[in-house]
C-alpha cells in the first residue's frame, strides 16, 4: 500500500495532472486506512514477510459504493455540460432546431416545384401536379408513354420529373 502511494505521488509529480486523486478516491475505501502506513516496529525486531498485498483489508462494499458515487457525479457533470441555450435541454434545443424545407398547403408552394416530361423531346407523356385533399399533400400524376417518337435518332422515350426550384 505505501508502493501505492509512492506510485500516485510520482505519477503526479510526472504527469502534472489530477489523476491520482481520482484513482485514491476508488482506491481509498477498499483499503483501510490503518493499513495505509507501516506499524511501529520495535529496533531490532524483524520485519513482517508477509507481502504487502496481504497488508491491505479489502472492503468489496466501500469500493463498490465509492464507484457507485463517482460514476453518479460523472453523469451529473455530463449531464451539466449537455446544457442548452437558455438553460434547456440540449436535446429539446436540438428538436426546436428543425427546419421545414418544402411543404404542400398551398399552389404558392406548387410553384416552388418543376415538373417536365418527354414531351419537351417530342415523346407523349403527360404530367401534372395537384394540391390534395385538404391542401395537406401534393400529388403527381399523368400518363407515362414510352412509345418512340419517329424521327430517327431516339432510342428509348418515356419520362416524367418532378425537381425542386434551386433556393436562392
């Protein structure tokens, strides 16, 4: 146990950070703190033999509550830094965040849309855009004809495209 120390005490002196005292607080309680430091030993007598892991008095409880508490803290402090604008929660921010790019609820947002067919190449499709039912959708429909126009050069006809305007 005093190897233990001596390990933390230099491995902070080293790495110039606060490690060690997190591994002392999970550490502490499984070890007693009467074992933390040798015991008075008379002049002459001889030292234990015995090795320093059979020093240490293990408490599987202490620990166990001390991780328990760490790991408590850890979440608060997470939770702490998942902090929103405002004081919200981050994710309630987040979901507010959302951005409704196209709708249907109007022939304005209609307008927003183009629709083509092989028409504009000499083909027979049709097509169409409509508002639905209760101006709550779109709907695209017409007649898709694949039949190849005459002139030649056309090998496969038969097409209909719905693009969205580019956004300026």
């Amino acid at each position: 146990t005093n190897m233990t120390l001596m390990l933390l005490n230099g491995a902070a002196l080293r790495g110039g950070c606060c490690r060690h005292k997190t591994l002392l607080r999970l550490l502490g309680p499984l070890l007693s703190h009467s074992k933390l430091y040798s015991s008075y030993r008379r002049p002459g007598a001889e030292p234990e033999k015995k090795p320093l892991w059979q020093n240490a008095d293990f408490s599987f409880k202490k620990g166990f509550d001390a991780l328990k508490t760490q790991l408590s803290l850890l979440k608060e402090e997470t939770q702490n830094h998942l902090i929103g604008p405002e004081g919200r929660p981050l994710s309630q921010y987040l979901l507010e965040q959302t951005r409704v790019v196209w709708q249907f609820r109007s022939q304005e947002d209609l307008n927003k849309w183009v629709i083509s067919s092989d028409v504009e190449i000499g083909g027979k499709s049709e097509v169409y855009l409509k508002l639905g039912r209760n101006n709550q959708g779109a709907m695209l429909y017409g007649t898709l004809n694949t039949e190849v126009p005459r002139d030649g050069e056309t090998k496969y006809s038969g097409y209909c495209s719905m693009r969205a305007k580019p956004q300026l």
